[in-house]
C-alpha cells in the first residue's frame, strides 16, 4: 500500500507526501475533505480526476482539514491510495431515496455485500441524516462484524449545509460507503473523548428519536439551562461546550451526544443522535488535558488489530465541539495521536458533525458526538 498526500492550499496543490514507487495511474480511491466552498467548486476535482484517472474520489466538506499532524481551515486535503492485494468499490445514495436514515444504512452494506469485503468507510452527510439510525442500518447488515467506520460531514460551526461526493462534486444528502475487498487489508479503530461528567444522572422520560423533551418528568431545555448558568444566554452554540453522556438501558456503555439546536416553544433539545426514552444522561464538560490524553487513547485501540504492524494510513474524524474547545490547542490532539504512530504514518481526516466506529473489536458500530475516532490502514 502507498499513498500520495496534496493540498489546496491558495488556488493551487501542494505535494505535502508521496510514498516511494507511488504510481498515479495505479490509485484506486481519493479521500478528499475540504472547507465547503471549495469543496464545492468545480477546479479542485477535475485537476484530481486528472491527476488520478483510474481513482474513485469521495469527498466530504469539513469544519476543518487535518493532514500530517496539524490541522488546517479553508483548505482541501487529499490522499491518494494504491493498493497492492486489496480491491475497492464505493456505493453511493441519497437520504432522501429512502424511507428512513436506517433503510439508507441497510442499503449501503447491501450493495458492498460479498464474501470477501472485510473493511467498510463511511462518508455520510451530516445535516439531513439521522446518525443512529444510519448506523444502526449499517450494523444491521453487517452480519460479519467487519470493521466499519467512518464520520459525518462538516460545515465548520455553522450546522447549515453539508456535502458529500463521489467521483462528482458533493451534494446535501448523500452518503458513501467504501468497501474493501480481499485478505491483505488490517483495519484499526479507536474512538475516546475526554469529557468530565457532573452533575446527577437522570433518566430521559419523553423522547421521540433524536428530540429530548424530558428528563426526570422536567422540561429538558429548562433543565439543562439550570446547569450552564451564563451560558445558557449563548444557546445553542455554547451547547457544543456542554454535551450530555447517554447510556442507552441495557448498555454499560456511554455514547457522547451534541445538542445540534434548541426548541424554546416546546423546551425540547436536538441531537446528533437519538435519546431513547429510558436512558440514562448526565452533563459534561470540557477538560483541555483530557481531550488531548483522549486522542492518544484513541490511536493506542486503533494500533492493537494491526498485529504491531505500524499503519500505511491513518483517518483522524474529531468533532466540531472539541475544535471549538480547544480552539489554539486544536493542533495538538493531533500531534498527540502522531506520537504514537511515529512520523512514518501519514495522516489524513477532518472535523466532523459525527463520528462513526464500534467501541472494541468485534462488537456492532455505533455513532459517536465529541470524540476523536481514529481508523488505520496496514497492507501485509
């Protein structure tokens, strides 16, 4: 496996990373993430096409660019990969085909379907989708347990408009999904986030998918502003400083949800993912050195499935809300994942509305808010 790295950088491409014996012609997939103006400009992607003729290209827009071990605004980034024993073939859908964010999951796997897939990528958008019903789609025809992971699109801290693409320039609703083929492929995972809990826990009595209206019997946004004090003036982007931990009932584990918009009429809250009614939440908030360990976590599990092999690749998907918490440490999540693979790993990623992975190996996937998800490539 090789790769080559670019980048968009004022309205020309940088060479950022070329593996040796790298072959244009020979690249069977780009993952191209950018700011979402440029990504949604005609220039970038027939210079790509160009560049890498025999490539799928999936794109996403960002709400902010990773490559090598810094992290990069109003750019685009792009990774050609080549192969050696591994094929690759995408799927690609609209949300608004299907009846439901679940059936567009169950679609997706559908298609790469086949006895030799053993690794999926997801690429999805981020505004329109349902990211647990998405998921839980995709688990729910991954009867193999195959690694599967992937992130939401971004638009910076805007929460307007997403993009996805492939082999075309990226539109509102789509999501891809890159399989891969054959018994050479080891894929990693990782996923932590770092956050502080506080506060009671409480149990979620009126929900209707991914819209809070209760906890505790109380009026969940009046409940909530009860915590943030000055910040609740700041609703609903300061809502990204303050997450709520869920445990779904019969889980012991805690997924991280991002409040995406408040309903003061109806005192309800928006999540990037569901709230079943039943489970169990408590606030969270930032802490800086946490957040950093965090993503050293994160490597650390995405490193063990490849039998101490070092990665040929590795896709960092943070969230938004740890972007706009870190803000001028931003980088240094980054660099602390770097630290673990070494310099001879080649990063790769964005800032996302959502993280896709499974918590450990073999066990169903599941969609993250506020973490750093990590995915790693090793060709034996």
């Amino acid at each position: 496996m090789k790769t080559q790295q670019l980048q968009y950088v004022a309205n020309e491409w940088q060479c950022k990373f070329s593996s040796p014996g790298f072959d244009h012609q020979q690249a069977q997939l780009v993952l191209a993430f950018g700011e979402p103006k440029l990504i949604t400009s005609q220039a970038w992607l027939a210079n790509i096409k160009k560049t890498f003729p025999n490539a799928d290209i999936v794109s996403s827009s960002t709400a902010g660019e990773i490559i090598a071990d810094e992290v990069h605004d109003n750019t685009i980034v792009a990774t050609a990969i080549q192969f050696e024993r591994t094929t690759v073939r995408c799927s690609i859908t609209n949300i608004l085909r299907h009846d439901s964010s679940h059936e567009t999951g169950k679609y997706l796997m559908n298609e790469l379907a086949a006895n030799d897939l053993c690794s999926v990528f997801v690429v999805s958008d981020g505004k329109h989708v349902n990211g647990s019903d998405l998921v839980k789609g995709l688990d729910e025809s991954n009867t193999k347990m195959i690694p599967l992971t992937g992130g939401l699109a971004g638009d910076g801290a805007n929460f307007q408009r997403t993009f996805v693409g492939l082999n075309h320039l990226p539109e509102e609703g789509v999501v891809v999904a890159i399989g891969f083929y054959g018994n050479s492929l080891k894929t990693g995972h990782g996923s932590f986030g770092g956050w502080d809990e506080f506060g009671p826990e409480r149990v979620i009595t009126s929900s209707e998918k991914n819209i809070l209206y209760q906890i505790d019997g109380k009026n969940a946004l009046d409940l909530y502003k009860n915590y943030l004090g000055p910040y609740k003036e700041e609703l609903p982007g300061s809502a990204l400083l303050f997450p709520l931990s869920l445990t779904e009932a019969g889980s012991d584990q805690a997924l991280v949800r991002t409040i995406l918009s408040i309903n003061e009429e109806e005192k309800s809250m928006v999540f990037a993912g569901n709230m079943p009614t039943g489970g169990k939440v408590r606030l969270m908030k930032a802490n800086f050195d946490k957040l950093i360990d965090g993503s050293s976590i994160a490597a650390h599990s995405s490193f063990s499935p490849l039998a101490d092999n070092n990665p040929q690749l590795a896709i960092l998907i943070s969230c938004v809300g740890r972007k706009l918490v870190l803000q001028d440490r931003t980088d240094e999540e980054v660099q602390a994942a770097k630290k673990v693979f070494g310099e001879n790993t080649p990063f790769t990623g964005f800032y996302s509305y959502g993280e896709i992975s499974p918590f450990n190996s073999n066990t169903r996937c599941e969609l993250h808010n506020q973490t750093m998800t990590i995915t790693t490539l090793y060709e034996a």
